[in-house]
C-alpha cells in the first residue's frame, strides 16, 4: 500500500471513499513523512513494542507503526474509517482495528490480551479536544505504559512542561510531572496536515517514572485538591478548598495545614509546587 504520508497518496484514498471530514472527530489527518518518522524514532519502536495508538484515521502513521512494532492495537471512533482503514492496513497482519471511543474502551484489558500484561507504548496524533481526559485516563486508571508519544496542540504540550509562575501552569501540568518526564520532540506547523488545524501543534514524549517523584499518601485526594485549586485559580487555597463540596475542608483546616507548612495563609494554588501539593493533601 502506498505511503499516506505523501499528501497525493491520501488524496486518493479521501477521494476514492468520498471521504467527509468530521470536525467534532478532530480530524486533521498527518501528511509529511519527516515528521511521521520523526514520531516513530522520539518513541524507539522496536520489533519487541506492542503500541497503542488512538484514533488511526485513515492509518497513516499506523502503517509506520506497524513497520516498526511487533503488535499495533489501534482505537478509532468513526465508523466510517474502518472499511478504508481495512484497505490502507490490509498487507499487515500485526494490527487490530478496534471500532470505538477511546474513553469507553478498557485499556488495561487490551494490554492483558495482546501484551500479556507488559508495558506498551502509547502513540498517537490525538484529536485535540479530548487530549487532557486521554491523558487523564492512561495515567489515573494505572495502564501498564513505556511511554506516551503524542501530538497535541501546542499549547498544551508547553502547559505540560511549566511550573508555578507561569499562566499556563495547572492542572494537567502537575497531573503529567507527577507521573512522566516530559519532553518536546518537535514543533509542527498546520501545513503538515489534512485539513490545517487553525492551531500550531508539537510532539511531546512522557515517559513514565516508576516511582513518582514526591510521596503522597492518597493520590485521589492530592488530585481532588489540585483540581478545586485550579478551578478556582483566582481565589486563595483557604477560600477555593472550603468552597469545594466534595472535598469537604473546612477554612480553619486549609489555614492551619499552610501555616505548618511556613506558606502564607493567603497564598493561591498556582504557587505551589508539585511537592508541596503533596505535603499539603498528606497534611490534610
Ligand atoms: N492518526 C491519524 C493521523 O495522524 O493522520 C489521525 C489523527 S486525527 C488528529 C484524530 C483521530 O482520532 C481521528 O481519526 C478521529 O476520528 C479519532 N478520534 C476522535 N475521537 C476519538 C475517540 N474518542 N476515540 C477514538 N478515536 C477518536
């Protein structure tokens, strides 16, 4: 099958299946090839990988997926993908095309199936509007994972990557540092897809820690706290915590809990490190 990273070549699949495109889908499909292979080496694929990736498309980087790994699984949503994903992936037999949301399917059974439980690897040109509930899921519902290599609007891959002081320091920020090491591959513009997205967008890789660099007591609960504190961004801690029902904090609690730990009782959460949202939740 012809390389669809070469733009005639998924003119003519598109054309040949009267192919729509379906905005709320996500769809920009990837067409160059240098930043397709740029992906596959930022995530070392190995004959030894077994890789997931969310949302082929029509199977563009699929096919170089399945080049490079030992087993691809990969998770479409649209049902009118399939039969063009059949043709596009029909000369492997190291893939399976799984017809279904991402955030329904249960990840951790696909990894027992295919993986005997192993770690695998994460690939994926993700649609935009899900990127942080994808993200969310993979880490919060344990998937055994190497590491997660993914495009994404490129804005969120720098909010991945700050700390306090910046604007575009949260939630999601915390949530990635907690469990991987972040790292931006590449910057790509939207000439590099079908159709332009109207925003820029990066390849960031996330390698998983095995072991977190801070030590909580209960990871749900500093997650709770991290979350009604960005919520809330422009209110202090005692006053976004308390107001936050299913935390159930009561304002002296939050005021005592900072002042043992030296910070002014007036301080926001987006001052606080990783760490001490972790001293905090275990104070708590
Ligand atoms: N991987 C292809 C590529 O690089 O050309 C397509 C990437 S496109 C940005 C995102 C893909 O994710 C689309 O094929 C879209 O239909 C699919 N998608 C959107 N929401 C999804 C979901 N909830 N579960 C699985 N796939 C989804």
């Amino acid at each position: 099958m012809a390389d669809l990273g070469i733009p005639a070549n998924t003119i003519n699949i598109l054309q040949k299946y009267n192919f729509n495109f379906q905005k709320r889908f996500g769809q920009n499909f990837l067409i160059d090839t240098s930043v397709l292979d740029r992906i596959i080496a930022a995530a070392e694929i190995t004959k030894d990988d077994c890789v997931l990736e969310i949302g082929p498309g029509i199977g563009t980087m699929t096919q170089y997926l399945c080049e490079n790994a030992r087993e691809v699984v990969a998770v479409e949503i649209d049902n009118a993908l399939i039969p063009i994903l059949r043709d596009t992936l029909s000369e492997y037999s190291n893939v399976t095309v799984i017809n279904d949301d991402i955030l329904k399917v249960d990840i951790n059974r696909i990894v027992e199936e295919k993986n005997a439980g192993r770690p695998i690897k994460v690939v994926a040109n993700l649609p935009y509007y899900i990127t942080t509930p994808i993200i969310m899921g993979l880490f919060e519902s344990h998937v055994p994972l190497k590491s997660i290599t993914i495009m994404v609007q490129k804005e969120v891959a720098d909010r991945m990557k700050e700390g306090p002081g910046s604007k575009d320091y949260g939630a999601l920020s915390l949530a990635v540092q907690y469990y991987a090491k972040p790292q931006i591959i590449a910057n790509v513009p939207p000439n590099c897809f079908m159709p332009r997205p109207n925003v820029g967008s990066a390849v960031i890789s996330l390698t998983r820690f095995e072991e977190p660099p801070v030590k909580v007591d209960d990871e749900k609960k500093m997650f709770g706290i991290i979350r009604a504190s960005f919520n809330q961004r422009r209110k202090t801690l005692v006053n976004g915590l308390s107001n936050a029902p299913e935390l159930k904090l009561s304002k002296d609690a939050v005021r005592d809990a900072l002042i043992k730990m030296g910070l002014n009782e007036n301080i926001r959460g987006e001052a606080l490190t990783l760490e001490q949202f972790a001293e905090l939740s275990n104070n708590l």
